[in-house]
C-alpha cells in the first residue's frame, strides 16, 4: 500500500476513533462475517433499540409524536407489569439511557406495539412492530426454518424501510447488522444463547459478591462466621419455641417443603393451610382417582408461592405482593395464559413429606374469529402473534412441572373480562 494512501487511511481512522487499519483486512482468507459472532444484545437491544427511543421522546420529530403523546405513552408504560423473573422495576422512559440492555429488550419486545398504539405516525409504528416481532423471533427458544424464513423476510424489509422513512443519512451500522441476523441464527442458534447476556450476568454476580459499595467481602464473611457461632450455640442450648422466636426476629425463613422428581425440585415457600375451596378441592380428589390414590381434604394443603421445577417463583394472585410483576400469570408447556389461583401440595398419610404438587389456575384463551368484534375497546390497542387479548374460560389443575414462563401483563379491561398479555420469548438472563 503506498504511503500516501496509508496515510489517507490513517488520518481518517482517527478522525472516527481509530488509531489506525485493522491488520485483518489484508488475510485473503479471512470471512469478515462468519469471523465474528453477532451480539444482539449490543447490536439490536444497546443499538437499535436505544436509537428508536431516543426518537420516541423527541416531540414533533420523525416519530410524529406530539407532547400529549408522549404523556399518554409514559402513562401506559408505567402500568405494565413485567414478568415475574425480571429484576427492576419498569423506569420512566426519561432515564432511557440508564436502561440495561434487558429493559431496553423487554420494552420493544412487549410493551412498544401496546403503547404507541394510535400515539405516533403509522410508518414509524410500523417500523416499531417488525422490530418487535424480529427480536422476539431471534430470541426464541426454538426457531425452526419457517420462522427463520420469516426472520429473514422482515429483516430485509425493515432495513429498506427504515431507509425510506428516515433517510439514508440514518443508517447506522447497527441497522445494516440486521441483514445479518438471518445467517447468524443459521450459524448459531438463537441469539440470545451467544450473546452478551449471560457472561455479563455472571460479571454482575461476582462483582456484587466482592464488592456491595460499603461492603466488602471480607466483612461479609466475618459476620457469617459469627452468625453460624450462634446459631450453633442456639441449636444446642435453645428449645423450640425459643429458636422459632429468635428466627422470626432474625428474619430466618421457614424451612420450605420440598420435593424432587423428574422434571426437577419444586420448593413451597411460606405458610400453609388446609385446602378449603370446593371446586378446587374436588379436582384434586379427580386426578387422585386417577392416579388411583384416595386424597382426604387434610392431606391437601395450599401454599402462597413456590419456585416451580423450571426455575421460575410464581405465587397466588391473591398474594402477588407487587403490582410492577406479573408473578401469578404464567403459561405452561402448551403455551397456554391462566393466572394462579391456588399452589395445592398433597402430603403423605404422616404430613411429613410432599407427594405432589399442582396449581389451581384460570385458564385465558384467545377469542374466536366471530368474538373479535365483542372485545372490549380500550383493549383493541395491538394485536400480535406474541402480544395478544385473552378472555378467562374454565379453571384447570395442573402439576407445578408444566409451568413454563411468567408473562408480562399490559392491560386489564374495567371488568375484569380480558387482558392483553405477552409471554417472553425466552427465560433471558438479566444484566
């Protein structure tokens, strides 16, 4: 290469944050693309995603949203309900840029086609629902060719699109990557499995584990090892009735029942009480004849939550301590929504030990073609493949085994005959 031209190159590289040209791009045998792994985590969520809120919040801009607009978007946005695994609470879309990847993620996954619903442009909104639909098919658990077809195709058009509605001065880097999230699915695998998320997660726990601001780990450990000294010393002078006192005070929680099968532990956490309910009592007494077993009311207790087999914590509506989380909304490995009413456990004859364990849930199911028109209007805001208006139907008891994902709650209708819901793609790792 003449020293002019390295020069040229050199001084350009620099001007753009570059101290000099990469080395790689004299291997003849080196594939820039299939070289390197697409992170759709910094690509789509920290790139894509960001940018588009940054056009969100600016008023009378290419998104056309209007003050009155952005109010009403921030309104519906601080009444969604995220799904019972995340870690933070929903943010005002003012401190955006404080947002972690996953927010970013789970805001245009399931909450950006249900707020901007009728409060922006129609080809911005567009643009906002293949995004949508494209991270929430690249993430998924299983992508078979069909999907990955459909991936390829809204890609293709959301990049041609994005150029015709913000002009090519527009295209980023990170908008040109989406050609490539197609080939890296193929590759790969969902984008989720190598991404940044899960090393980053890890980083995270370490890092809190050394160093939580004011305290370190070797204090951490010190007061541990004085703990266990007294609590040895109370388990071999106390009595009962002392070390249950001195637990409450401590804030110790109860041993939880557990039990182990197949599909994994399923712990059941809190007070429990003898099952009272009729209806629900009397499918629990149905699947016990079919088991061939005979259940009596006081072997069936009922919990208020549980970590299910799959890892995730559900707990009973009726005691779903916030409103920012959707822990009682769940779907099973049918894919199907219902909300937990009750965690039943079945006890051996001695109530020492866990035989089974279910849930009492109502079961939500789409509307039929000739229902659509009965829906509810403030809840005929979006209609997704993966954000979609259920009704309830009958009630249903289920082993704690078939629970698959919590689901992010949108809206409730005024009486209680409906609710938009959308379940994750993923149980993503969170940052």
């Amino acid at each position: 290469m003449p020293m002019k031209e390295k020069r040229f190159l050199l001084a350009e590289r620099m001007a753009k944050g570059f101290r000099k040209p990469s080395m790689l791009r004299f291997w003849d045998k080196f594939d820039r693309v299939l070289a390197f792994l697409l992170d759709i985590m910094h690509q789509l969520d920290e790139g894509v995603v960001r940018w588009i809120i940054t056009q969100i919040i600016t008023v009378d801009g290419n998104s056309g949203i209007t003050k009155a607009q952005l109010n009403a978007i921030e309104r519906l946005w601080m009444s969604v309900a995220l799904p019972g695994h995340q870690n933070r609470s929903v943010r005002s879309l003012d401190d955006y840029k404080s947002w972690k990847a996953h927010e970013l993620k789970f805001f245009i996954q399931h909450a950006a086609p249900f707020v901007l619903k009728g409060n922006c442009s129609e080809g911005f909104y567009f643009l906002v629902c293949l995004l949508s639909r494209i991270g929430w098919l690249a993430t998924h658990d299983e992508i078979d060719h069909e999907s990955l077809k459909e991936i390829e195709s809204r890609c293709t058009r959301y990049v041609k699109t994005f150029q015709d509605y913000f002009g090519i001065e527009q295209m980023k880097y990170f908008i040109h990557l989406m050609l490539h999230l197609p080939l890296a699915i193929e590759l790969f695998g969902p984008l989720h499995l190598s991404s940044c998320y899960r090393p980053e997660n890890q980083i995270g726990r370490v890092t809190r584990k050394i160093c939580n601001h004011t305290k370190n780990i070797m204090d951490s450990f010190l007061k541990l090892q004085e703990c266990t000294a007294r609590m040895e010393d109370m388990l071999t002078f106390a009595n009962s009735k002392v070390m249950t006192t001195a637990k409450r005070l401590m804030r110790v929680p109860a041993s939880p029942h557990v039990i182990k099968g197949v599909a994994g532990t399923c712990r059941l956490i809190g007070q429990s009480n003898v099952i009272e309910d009729g209806e629900a009592y009397a499918e629990v007494r149905r699947e016990g004849r079919r088991r061939k077993e005979c259940w009596s009311r006081d072997r069936v207790y009922c919990f208020r939550k549980a970590a299910a087999e799959v890892g995730i914590v559900v707990r009973t509506k009726k005691h779903s301590q916030s409103q920012q989380k959707s822990e009682f909304i769940v779907t099973d490995v049918n894919e199907r929504v219902m909300y937990i009413d009750m965690i039943i456990a079945v006890m051996d004859c001695e109530k020492k030990n866990i035989l089974h364990t279910f849930v009492y849930a109502k079961l939500f199911r789409k509307p039929d073609e000739d229902e659509m028109e009965d829906r509810i209007a403030g809840l005929f805001r979006a209609e997704y493949p993966h954000i979609f208006y259920t009704r309830p139907s009958e009630n249903i008891l289920l082993p704690t085994s078939d629970l698959r994902k919590h689901v992010a709650f949108l809206a409730w209708s005024d009486d209680d005959s409906g609710i938009i819901v959308s379940p994750p793609s993923n149980i993503y790792m969170t940052t």
